[in-house]
C-alpha cells in the first residue's frame, strides 16, 4: 500500500471574495462558506474568525479540530464520516497543513477545550501554534447541549468536515510544496528481514453504549470491534474519527489521528532499526469481561504475527488505564517488548497515584503530563466561543465553586483550571515533548 | 543581606560524643562546624548567624520539648534559609534533623533542607515532607554534601528554575509535574522501543509503584440491627445539581435527602458522572445508587435502617488525593449520625 501526502503549507488564513489557495495564503469567502454550513438547518447561528499565533484570542469550548483534506485518486478524504464509505490508506490525498478547522460552542462539558493563541495558556496545546479557522455556531440540539455533560456535537462534527473538504477543494489543481510518501509493503510479500517485527497498538474509546460517541473506524462504531490488525497507511489518511467520549486534554480528534507522529516516526524506522508490520486497533470498553477479552485477543493477535516489539498508545485515563496495563502485561506475556505511552492524573500538587492501575510489568512508559496538573491562564482580550461557559457548564477540569481555590473564571478574567481542558495537550499520540518528573 | 540558621547534633557541634548525647539544645552566634561550610558555600550576601546544637538522644526521646526550646531561639531571628546536617547514615540524626526541618517549615515557613544517606531511616521518614539530599554514608561527604544544599538554596531565594528530584540530586517527594523535556514524546517512545528490543538501558518515565491498599474493616456483626447508608462514586445528584458537583475530577462530594422515597425518581435524580455513557443511569438512578433495593430490604428486615441520606460524588478522573479528602469528609458525616455499615456503589 502506498500513501502519498501532498502538503501545502498554510502561512496564513484571509478573508475574500472567492475561496482559493495561493503561495501559502488561503482566501476564504466568508459567505459562501457560511452558506454552506448553515445549509444544515440544526446549525441556527455561525460565525468565523480567524485566530492566529500570538494573537490576544482564547477559543472555547472547542468541540473539534480537523485538517482541510482533498483525495486526488478514488476515494474520499473522510471515508465513512461523513462521505460514503471508500478504503482509506493509498494513492494521493492533499493536505492543507499548518491550519485547522475549529468548530467551536457555547456550552462545554466533558469533551469540550480550550485553545489560546498567545500568553502562558499557549505553550498548552499545540493547536495554538497553526492558523485556525474557527466556526464559531449554536444549534438546535440546545437542550441536548446544554444539559448532558456528554454531548455528541453531530451538527458541529458534520459542519467541520463540510467545511474542511470546501477548503480541501482549492488545491485539487495546484502543486503541493512538498510530499510525504508511505510504503507499506504487504507484510507477507516482504523479504525476510532480521529485524525486530513491531506494531503500533491504539486503544480506540468505546465507553459509550449510545452511537457517535466513539471513536470511530471508517464510520463504524469502536465498540462493534475487536482486536485486529489495519496498515497504518490508513490512519494517516482518516480512517479514524473523532471521539466525544473523552476528554479535552486526550486530544482524539481527527487531525490528531491523521498526523500520528509516533506511526511517522516507526515508518522512518523502518528498515533500519525495525520492520514496521502494522497497527493493532482494539477498544477499551466498559464491561470487565470484555477489557480481559481485548487485552487477551491483541496478544494473541501478536503471537500469531509472531510479533517481538510494540508501542502500546493509551487512548484516555481512568478506567481505560486498566485496559491499558492489562494489554500491557498479556503482550510482555505473550513474548512481545512494550513501550506504553500514557498520560497521568496525579492530582493538582503531583500526589495522587498516576493510574488508577499499577504493575511492576509496565517497566518502560513515556509520559505524556498530568491532566489533572493546576493552570493558571492569563486572561485573554478577545474570547471566541463563551467564556461564562467555565462555570456555567459540566467542564472536565473547570469548576465554578471550590473551598480552596475558588471558581475556576476568575474576576479578571482569567482561569484556575486543570490541564484536562487543554486541548490535545496530553496526548499520548506523542505531539508534545511534555513528560513528568518527580519533585 | 539574606539570613541562615544551621542545626548539627552535639557531635558536629563539637560539644562531644555519644557520652554527651542527652545534651538539650543550645543557640550560638555565628558558625560552628559543618556551619562554617554552609558560610563558604553560600557566600557574601548570605549570613549564617547562628547554630543550633542538640543531643541526638536529647531529641529523640523528649521531641517536643526540644522542638519548643528551637522554636523560642528562632522566634526574634531573621531567618531566610535553614539547614539542618547533613546527618549522613547515623539514624537518630536523621530523624533529629526531619523533626526540626519540620517545625521550622510549619512555624515560620521558610525553605529548609537537610541531607542524609539513603539508608538513613529519617530519609523515608520525612522525603515527603522536606527536600533531603542525596548524601555520603559518613562525614567524608561533609563538603560535596553542603555544597550540594547550598547550591539549591541559592537557586530557591534568586528563583531560578528548579529541576526534577533526580537532577537537582535530592529524594524525590511524590510530587509529579509536567516538564519539558525537548524531545517529542513520540520519538521517546520509539527509541525507548528500540533499546527495549535491544537489551539496552532505557529508563521508565513512570516508576510503578505498588498502591496503598487500605485495610479493610471490621465485619458487620448484625445486619438486622444495622443503619446503612448509600454511597456512590456515580455521579447522581438532585436534578438541579445544587452543589455544582463536577462531572469528573471531582473535588465535592454531596450529601441528599432520601426521605419518604421508595426509589429516586429520574424526574428529580440525574447522572453527571461523565466517565461512562449514562443514559440508562438517568432513565433510572437505582441502577447506580440503589436506593429501591435498599428500602426492600429494609422492608424484608435484612438491615436495620436505611440512612436516608445519599452520599454522592463523581468518580472519574477523581485524583486519589481529592478522593481521601471526600472520603474522610464522609466518614466524619457518617460517625456523627451513627451510620453501621454503608455500601458504595461505582459505575
């Protein structure tokens, strides 16, 4: 399978009569695109804005984020989200690259995050470092909104994938800067290599027994799978969905997935150092029953692969930390060496225990931060989105009243959080050099 | 002109040996042994004014009394910094210098340091409490041992950056933070993969400790006779959440009437735990905090009285530490009503 990503580097984001993409300016018509998003008749209210680095601008609560993809051969640049289904993971897809498409709300919760583009609340996501063009809407679904701590948000993720292939769309006819090309040579037809056979292995969410909360694989709902083995070729051309089943700080939304840097970094490997065999997705679901079948089925899967090495992603933290230790401990079972990727939740001074679960097997982690670790951000001059939302609203890592610390929005307008609102800033997909020590 | 205390026991405060032990504490102006070290390492703009000399067994064996004599010298000093030791391997000096480091953080609440061996049974005594550095096993280390105290000091007061336990040399507190490290956590974790394949070293970024795992309690000895109550991690609260109890990472936990109810209603109960998908905890609460099969069995006569409160908090993402302090919240609650028993529901 070869994958061929043909990249233009976005520089900045104008507004303009007619939508194009020229020398690394990307003119967007304001009411075109408008129109088209309110074409959907549960979208009531929408405006866009521009936010750049280092501009005075907070974005809340964002809902998601995703990269303005275009396929050039058969396909679809969202394959099974919102475009019919099409195998993802060969031939040609362009990328708008260093700009994202933010869908942003009036009311957070669970999943919901926050952005800032300049001041100390940047250095917290690394959305804060591209040229984003935030959607700013209200929907129908108010009362769904603003009741439920989970909200699936499907207006805003079916606007944001709108949006982003009529971005997609300006380059279809221009030549990318530069190419980034994927061999993912069929695993029996290799020559034999002696080198250490390794695969990725990412825990989809699958908490939720509701539909579109999940993560979701072409359109298919994590919690309909079990352990199986895809070409990594297709996660970096989205064949995964976002989520709303996890929060903020986690950072599993769609451009996330489709730029994973540590599936980049084992393709450069490979060859060299190993012989990159695929990526192993399971699901981490809520059932005790179903975790141990998972954890067992994917070191079986690597038995039968005779697999020696993997990186081990944990999608989310609490109960899915115990997902994450048992596929741990039945893979080093099964002969394979582990590296686990993880983010801790050690409480706002560092003292609480990292996982819900520990094992002395887990003997070799990258930490991704703390989510739980307390932030105080600046206040920002221009807000897009609802800054009342932070104590108005069921945040994860917000709170409107508290004996020690008080609310989290203070009188000045900036923010006593956790790091769980953050958007994408823990990770474990790997886009951040953050770890942790201890003091 | 910034001010410095040191404490040494009677050995190091060269008023004599294990024969002497049993002296009480003593306040001198200026530097008297290791503290002349400290005046050298922390240089001109730092004066250590006094030692304080102690009897090791003088201290353990009358802590408090020794610990109320200190704290009156200190009283009227100015103080920025304060030392104590380094107390190398010897284990009642270790705990001598813990037990002032203590006092004198929570009295005055000025940064202090002490070192000592990592077998010295006062480093796992007080790590968590104090920084203590990586010392020698005897006072050959005196030197390398003060100097590395020193060198922290002097970054803590001018507020330079502080890095991890392991870097800047002392026994790590427990306390875990965010830092950068300059090299994406992706590539970390593919290199660390390949040492791993390759029987090279690598070093864990997350030391797997063993939990605590409390005792449990005592049995219930009869039931019949027994007033339980209702716990749950499960997040369902009174519709309009009126404590405003978080929907994870919770650091509130609430307490409910239950009152004249045969079950909780969904019209008046909602779930806000958002670590599961609770749609079918809010078309029916009992799921997660039975209070249906509680009355029944209260009924049936199997428990002696249901409390008709409801203890609730939300259980997700909730760091243990928030987690004991609600408990214990709880619990105080809980033995002001006479409560027997409870049952504590998750999700």
């Amino acid at each position: 399978m070869n994958l061929k990503l043909g990249n233009f580097h976005v520089k900045d984001i104008v507004f303009g009569e007619k939508t194009m993409y020229k020398d690394g300016i990307l003119t967007v018509n304001k009411e075109e695109l408008l129109s088209l998003i309110l074409a959907d008749k549960r979208i009531t209210k929408c405006d866009i804005k521009i936010a750049r680095p280092g501009d005075d601008v907070r974005i809340l609560p964002v809902k998601t984020t995703i990269e303005p993809r275009h396929k050039m051969s058969d396909g679809y640049a969202y394959p099974g989200q919102v475009n019919p289904l099409a195998m993802a993971g060969e031939g040609l897809t362009y990328c708008l690259k260093d700009m994202s498409v933010i869908t942003v709300g009036k009311y957070g919760g669970f999943s919901e995050g926050i952005i800032d583009m300049c001041g100390n609340g940047a250095a917290y996501s690394h959305y804060s470092k591209y040229v984003n063009l935030c959607l700013i809407m209200e929907s129908t679904d108010e009362e769904e909104e603003k009741s439920l701590s989970y909200k699936k948000s499907l207006s805003y993720r079916n606007a944001s994938y709108k949006a982003s292939e009529y971005l997609g769309r300006t380059v279809k006819k221009l030549t990318p800067d530069e190419y980034e090309e994927y061999d993912f040579e069929p695993i029996l037809k290799r020559k034999e290599l002696e080198l250490p056979k390794v695969v990725y292995v990412y825990h989809m969410k699958s908490q939720a027994i509701q539909r579109n909360m999940n993560t979701t694989l072409y359109g298919c709902d994590a919690d309909k799978t079990l352990p199986m083995l895809i070409s990594p070729t297709e996660i970096l051309d989205s064949a995964l969905g976002t989520t709303v089943e996890c929060v903020a700080a986690c950072g599993e939304n769609d451009m996330d997935y489709a730029n994973n840097p540590t599936i980049k970094r084992l393709f450069r490997e490979h060859g060299k150092t190993l012989n990159f065999v695929g990526v192993i997705l399971t699901e981490s679901p809520t059932d005790m029953l179903e975790k141990i079948r998972c954890s067992k089925m994917t070191a079986q899967l690597c038995k039968t692969l005779g697999i020696d090495g993997a990186v081990l992603c944990l999608a989310s933290y609490s109960n899915a930390q115990i997902d994450f230790i048992y596929t741990f401990k039945e893979m080093e079972a099964a002969g394979v060496s582990v590296v686990g990727m993880v983010m801790e939740c050690c409480g706002k001074d560092g003292r609480s225990q990292p996982l819900v679960l520990m094992d002395p097997k887990a003997d070799a982690i990258v930490s991704g931060g703390n989510v739980s670790e307390l932030l105080h951000l600046e206040a920002r001059g221009n807000i897009y989105g609802d800054l009342d939302s932070v104590l108005r609203d069921p945040w994860s890592g917000a709170w409107a009243k508290d004996d020690i610390y008080g609310p989290s929005l203070r009188e000045d307008g900036s923010l006593l959080i956790e790091d769980n609102c953050m958007w994408a800033d823990c990770s474990p997909i790997g886009f951040s050099d953050k770890t942790v020590e201890e003091f | 002109m910034k001010y410095a205390i040191v404490y040494v026991n009677q050995m190091f405060g060269q008023i004599g040996g294990e024969d002497v032990a049993d002296v009480g504490p003593s306040l001198h102006e200026g530097c008297i042994g290791p503290a002349v070290l400290y005046q050298n390492f922390l240089g001109e703009d730092i004066k250590v004014t006094h030692t304080i000399v102690c009897g090791d067994n003088y201290m353990g064996s009358n802590t408090e009394e020794a610990l109320a004599q200190i704290k009156e010298f200190l009283q009227d000093k100015p103080l920025d910094l304060f030392f104590a030791g380094p107390a190398f391997l010897a284990g009642r000096y270790g705990l001598a210098c813990g037990s002032v480091c203590r006092m004198v953080e929570e009295s005055f609440g000025v940064p202090v340091f002490t070192s000592m061996n990592q077998e010295n049974p006062g480093m796992e005594m007080f790590r968590k409490e104090m920084i203590i550095f990586k010392g020698g096993k005897s006072a050959r280390s005196m030197g390398e041992n003060v100097k590395a105290m020193c060198n922290y000091a002097l970054k803590v007061l001018n507020g330079e950056p502080l890095l991890s336990a392991e870097k800047e040399g002392y026994f790590g507190r427990g306390i875990r933070k965010a830092v950068y490290h300059g090299r994406l956590n992706s590539d970390r974790a593919v290199d660390m993969l390949i040492a791993k394949l390759n029987k090279s070293a690598f070093v864990t970024e997350l030391p797997m400790l063993t939990s605590d795992k409390p005792a449990p309690a005592h049995a219930v000895k009869d039931l019949k006779k027994c007033r339980v109550a209702i716990v749950t991690t499960g997040g369902i609260v009174p519709a309009a959440n009126p404590d405003r109890i978080q929907s994870s990472s919770a650091t509130i936990w609430g307490k409910y009437s239950l009152e004249g109810m045969e079950r909780l209603s969904p019209d008046d109960f909602i779930c806000i735990h958002s670590g599961f998908d609770n749609q079918l905890a809010n078309e029916n609460p009992n799921i997660v905090a039975p209070v249906d099969a509680m009355v029944q069995l209260e009924k049936n006569g199997v428990i002696g009285e249901l409390y008709p409160y409801l203890y609730t908090t939300t259980g997700t993402g909730t760091a243990q530490a928030a987690a004991v302090k609600m408990a214990q919240g709880m619990i105080a609650d809980m033995r002001n009503h006479e409560i027997d028993a409870a049952i504590l529901t998750s999700t």
